[in-house]
C-alpha cells in the first residue's frame, strides 16, 4: 500500500544507508519527513549537562540531516517527551504512517506502546521493523522452541540460520526522490537542548556515518589479527565501535557481511562478538526482569556489604590494585574501557568488595560512551555470575594474575596510573609488594604515592565463595 506522506523516526539508527524504517517508508510513501526527538524522559535523567552520548547523538543527527539535505530532505529535530512530540509531528505533517526500526529495551517499548496508541487515536499507523540486530526475540530458538540461554548452542544456532537475505542492505538512496523537505529550516545548536560541548573531540572520538567508516576502515586493516591482540588493553586491538553500533551509524548488516566475507579466526573471533550482542538484546527482550534482577534468580539473595567507602576507592581509581585503577580512570577519563578490563572491574567490585552488581552496573551506564542496556547488564552479570551462561561463581579472577597476563609490561597501567611509571615490571602489578628500599629506589612510596591495596583477594574471594555458595544452597532448602 502506498500511503501519501509517512514520517521516519530516527532513535538508535542515525544514519542514512541500509536503513529498514527508511528504506520501507521510501517504498511505501510519495513524500516521506524524517525526524529525530531530543527526548526530555531520558534526558533529565542524566546525571549531567556535560554527556559525551548527547553530544555524539548530536553531531550524528547533524552529518544525517545534512545527508539527506543533499537530497532533498532534511531531519525535523524536536525536543521534548518524544511520546507527545511524535505524535504531534505526525499531525502537524498530516502523515498516514510512522516508520521506526525496533528498540528492545523496556522503557523504549513502553514508550513505542504509548506512540503507538496515540497514533491509532489519530488514525495513523505505527510501522515498525526489525534493524538493529541480525536475528531478534524468537527467530533463534532451542530444537524445543524455546529462547536460548546459553551463548555456544546460541551462537551454532544463529550461524546455520544465517542466509545472505540477512545481510542484505535496505535500499535507501535508490528512493531518495521521496524526500520531503522538513520545511523551515534552523541549526540546532546542543546549547538549545541545554547541554554543553564535552571533551568528545579531544578525545578524538570520531562521530556520525563517516566517523563509523574511519574506524571500520582502519580496523579492516587488524582485522586478522584480533583473535591474538583483543584481551591486551594496552595495544589497539579492538574496533572501538561500540558506541556507533549503539546510536546506529553504522549497519549491523553491513558489520557481519564484512567479517563473515573476511573469514579466518581473526574475523570469526570479532563474529562471535556481534553474535553476542544480538544474544543479549534477545535476553533483554525476553527477560526484562534482568534489568533490576539476576538472571539466576537464587543470586537475588546473595548478601552485599556495599561499603560506601569501598565503592567510591572502585568508582575513582583507587583500590590499590593497578589493573582495576587503570580501568576504572579509562572509564572516568574517557567513556571507554576495554573489554578485558570491564571484566575485571566488575568482576573486582562484586566479588573483592562485595558490592551489589547494580551499584557498578549503573555506574559503568552512567559513564560509558556506549552505554547499552543490554549489553552492560548481560556484561555485569556475566561478571557477577548471576547471568544466563554466566562467569562460574567460583572462578574467581585474580586482579594480579589478570594485570600480568594482559598487560605484562604494565603499559596500560602506567598510561592510566602515572604515579607507578617508574615502579619497576615485577612489581607495577602488586605495588605493595616492594620493600621500603624498593620503593624508595623508584621513589614511589605506598599509602603516600599510591593506595595500599583495598582489601586482601584472597581472603575477600574465600568470603564472596561461602555468600555465593550459601544462596545456592537457601535455594535448595
Ligand atoms: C561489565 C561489562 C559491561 C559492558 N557494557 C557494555 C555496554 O554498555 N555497551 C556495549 O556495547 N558493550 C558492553 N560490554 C561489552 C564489551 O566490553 C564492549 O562491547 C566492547 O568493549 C566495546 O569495544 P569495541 O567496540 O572496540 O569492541 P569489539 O571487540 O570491536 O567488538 C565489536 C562489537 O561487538 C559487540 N560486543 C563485543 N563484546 C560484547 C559483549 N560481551 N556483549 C555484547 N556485545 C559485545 C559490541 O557491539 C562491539 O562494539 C560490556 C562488557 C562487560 C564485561
């Protein structure tokens, strides 16, 4: 059916290729408008007017409405509660159709559901489609028709369902000529939707479609060899997408096509990643308790000390233990942590200081630049071992076995933790372990220079193994 005039809601997918809501509006319509809401309901919630995600959001917004400028169109930005301003939009416009591409997370679609209606109330249709993942909610499932809860068969699964339709772009621009243009025309500046510049470009993030492409590009050139570098936090291994998979400035699509074309384990390594992303979404979607429960639901009875003091030594970089400062400064001083690095963070949080998985999982969302629901909740259970297919309880990691095997040399902790620049290799991963004349050699000095370690592993690991294996046995009882 061919409506006269639809209106395409960007949220997690700004960009204009291989697009699905797009691309069916474009099919479906004679004029089609595009819109992006500054959505006020997550925006006040921020801790800060100083948010690296709304500055990235609003540079993409920029590079997409000046792409489909140069066709002809343009983006409506709005900012308010986006659950009336689309609603409102759509009768401003007199549109029969909206089109937007599926979110999974549980407030995204109690936000779809209120759109939705309004919308019917008005006699518009509410066209959503599938775009942020390769398979979603029951398109993978058990022999017995049951959602997966375990990666491996998952993963098996999901790869002999794989066909290359799944892979094929949506069509875009080969229907740019339905454009519509947005009308009259203003700059919106990020002041307007009261938020001020970060240090995004200092950090030299690169943002939108082309910022996505620089780093597909560049990481299409260590592609091979990912398998061999991606767990050691101080060399460039992985391909620091994260964040334009989460606002969508690049195709999933396009990601998949290109590593399963690729082929070797390199490639393959980087597949399983992305294959995990899509596991969790269908956990998300699935199970929306996860949110503020275990997916294992006798570890909600686990007890937690939750030490204010403990938590704030995590939260700042200063624990003593050189691998989980260096991270957690990574996350403060950049938005960005590594993969190894956010396992062992969390995993020291939980399992060292006994604090609640939710206390980080909710730190890490307010600071990561790639924050994404999904992924940061099945990452924190993993690490706290109350997941689905989570970490074992009893395999506890080492944060010193962990920093010499990954960052032998202790580069990454001399990058993050300068005041142990000149502590020597032996000791950068245990610094309490010098004598006073080892440290007044490299003239660092602990409990002046750099913390004593917060707590002792080895007795907080014997503590979190009889609290984990106490609520599995209440379970039991
Ligand atoms: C405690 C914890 C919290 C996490 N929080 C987030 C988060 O909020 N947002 C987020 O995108 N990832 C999260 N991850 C997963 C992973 O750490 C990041 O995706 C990765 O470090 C991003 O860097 P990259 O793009 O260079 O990754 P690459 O190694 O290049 O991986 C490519 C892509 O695969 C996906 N991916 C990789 N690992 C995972 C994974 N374990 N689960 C789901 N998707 C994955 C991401 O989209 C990533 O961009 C978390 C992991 C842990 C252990």
């Amino acid at each position: 059916m061919t409506h006269d005039a639809a209106l395409v809601w960007f949220r997690r997918d700004l960009r204009f290729a291989d697009h699905a809501a797009l691309s069916r509006a474009l099919q479906g319509s004679r004029a089609v408008y595009c819109a992006f809401c500054f959505d006020t309901e997550i925006l006040d919630a921020l801790p800060t007017r100083t948010d690296r995600r709304v500055e990235f959001i609003w540079h993409a917004a920029c590079e997409l409405d000046a792409a489909l400028a140069e066709r002809g169109g343009g983006l409506i930005v709005v900012h308010g509660r986006a659950r009336e301003e689309i609603p409102r939009l759509a009768a401003r416009l007199g549109v029969r159709a909206v089109h937007a591409n599926h979110d999974y997370e549980p407030a995204a679609k109690a936000r779809d559901a209120a759109v939705r209606a309004s919308l019917a109330a008005q006699g518009v249709a509410f066209v959503t489609c599938k775009d942020q993942v390769i398979f979603e909610r029951d398109e993978v499932r058990t022999a017995g028709g049951a959602p997966f809860a375990v990666f491996t068969p998952y993963k098996n699964a999901w790869l002999r369902r794989l066909a290359p339709g799944d892979l094929a772009p949506f069509p875009v621009a080969e229907h740019a000529d339905r454009l519509a243009p947005p009308g009259e025309r203003r700059d919106l500046a990020l002041a307007d939707i009261g938020f001020r510049p970060t240090d995004l470009g200092a950090l030299g993030i690169p943002t939108g479609m082309s910022g996505a492409r620089r780093l597909l590009e560049d990481f299409l050139e260590r592609i091979d060899d990912y398998h061999r570098r991606r767990d050691y936090p101080a060399l460039k291994g992985p391909s620091y997408l994260s964040v334009h998979l989460r606002f969508g400035t690049i195709s999933i699509r396009e990601l998949v096509g290109r590593a399963h074309a690729r082929g070797g384990r390199g490639a393959q390594t980087w597949l399983s990643e992305l294959v995990w992303r899509d596991f969790y979404f269908m956990i998300l979607d699935h199970h929306p308790r996860v949110v503020d429960h275990a997916f294992k639901p006798e570890f909600d009875a686990l007890e937690w000390d939750n030490d204010p003091v403990r938590f704030a030594a995590w939260c700042e970089g200063r624990t003593g233990y050189p691998l989980v400062d260096a991270a957690m400064r990574q996350l403060n001083r950049t938005g960005y942590v590594h993969n190894r690095l956010r396992m062992v963070a969390a995993s020291f949080l939980v399992k060292d200081l006994h604090v609640d998985w939710r206390r980080g999982e909710r730190y890490f969302a307010e600071r990561l630049n790639d924050f994404d629901l999904a992924a940061n909740n099945g990452g924190w259970q993993w690490a706290a071992s109350t997941g689905c297919d989570a970490q074992p309880y009893f395999r506890i990691f080492n944060p010193v076995a962990q920093s010499e095997r990954f960052d032998p040399q202790g580069r990454f902790i001399r990058r993050y933790v300068p005041e142990l620049a000149r502590v020597p290799d032996k000791f950068v991963h245990a610094p309490w372990r010098m004598t006073p004349g080892d440290q007044a050699a490299c003239g660092v000095t602990i409990g002046r220079d750099y913390p004593p370690p917060v707590v002792d592993h080895a007795a907080a690991r014997q503590v979190a193994l009889e609290r984990y294996a106490r609520a599995r046995r209440r379970k039991r009882d």
